[in-house]
C-alpha cells in the first residue's frame, strides 16, 4: 500500500513538472530594448491653457489615423505628418500619441516635447489610477502624475498600478506572452511604494 502510494506522489510530482516545463516553454518574453533618449520633464504647468483639439484627414478619428491638434479658433498647433492617433482627443496638459515612422507610443506635450514612453495596457494606454499612470522611460518604468510630469522616477524593472495608496515594484522582472496572448510578468523582490515612492516597510 505504500509502495503504491509512493509511486502515485512520484507521477504527480512528475506530471506538474511536464506542465510547468511545458508552460514555461510557451512564454514567449518580451525584451525592452536598451535606448538612449532623452525626454523633456516638465516644471511648470499652465492650467489657464485652452485644450487643443485632436482631428485627422481620414475618414474618421480612431486608433493609428493621421492626428492634428488645432486649438478652438481652429490655429493648427501640432501639424499633420508627424503623429498617428493614439487616444487623446484633446491635449491639456500632454497627449498619448504614435510617432510616425517609428511607431513608437509616446506623450508629449504642446510644444511636442517627448515627455515618455506610453506604458501599455490591453493593447492600450495605460489610463491612470489613484492620480498615477505608469510609464517608461528607456526601458525602466516608474509614474507620473495627471500633468504629464514624472513624480517617481523610471528605475523598475516593472511596476503595478496603485490601489489603496500602494503600488507594486521590483528591479528584477520580465514580461512574456502567455499561451492565450495576455501580457504576464515574471518577478521577483517586490516591495511597496507609496505616490512619493517611498517604500513602505512591512
């Protein structure tokens, strides 16, 4: 009876082993390329500014058409032929947008200064959370605030977005796809941060 017993833990142990093998297998990681740019960080901010206003020359305006930002008397601030739509309909402080020619998911500003990279979520901008939207800065990841200005600086491997003040990070990290498609994060020495980035002691 033990024998069988024994030999039945065996061939589970076994049997997990394949599947977390197999699993593993299937990850497809994602690697964040090392880069060299150089963002604008803003210092000051304009909130009597009027909105400018996205519009396009397409058929309509949706995710990757041709994008213009005119301000309300209709004075086209950001011209056509250097950005493609990427949510932002209307810029206040900064606007999501996709760089042409590279393709690269940036935010900048009125005066088209690159402000950082677009952290994705579902295919998507990653929207805000708690005041705070994660974003990328060659390769690195912290956040920043409602304004477009970086209130914790780009050094993680990965961050979570927050929730109840707190917020998930780790220097050690990687992204893959998961057998169904979905973006997934390997990680290991996570810690809390609050929206100053401090750490929060356990």
């Amino acid at each position: 009876m033990f024998s069988r017993l024994k030999k039945t833990k065996i061939k589970n142990t076994l049997l997990l082993a394949i599947v977390f093998s197999t699993l593993t297998a299937c990850r497809e990681y994602i690697d964040r390329p090392i880069t060299y740019y150089e963002y604008f960080d803003l210092l000051k901010i304009y909130t009597t500014a009027k909105p400018l206003i996205a519009v396009t020359d397409e058929e309509q305006l949706e995710y990757n058409s041709r994008v213009a930002y005119v301000s309300e008397n209709g004075d086209t601030i950001i011209p056509f032929g250097k950005y493609r739509f990427y949510g932002s309909d209307s810029l206040y402080y900064f606007a999501n947008v996709i760089e042409q020619g590279t393709s690269r998911r940036i935010a900048i500003d009125r005066h088209q200064n690159i402000l950082y990279d677009v952290a994705l979520y579902d295919n998507g901008p990653q929207p805000p959370k708690e005041g705070r939207t994660r974003i990328l800065r060659n390769g690195k990841m912290g956040f920043a605030n409602r304004y477009g200005q970086v209130v914790i600086p780009c050094r993680y491997d990965h961050v979570s977005s927050f929730h109840n003040g707190a917020a998930a990070v780790t220097f050690e990290a990687a992204e893959y796809i998961d057998g169904d498609g979905h973006l997934r994060v390997d990680g290991k020495g996570w810690f809390n941060i609050d929206k100053q980035g401090n750490k929060i002691e356990e």
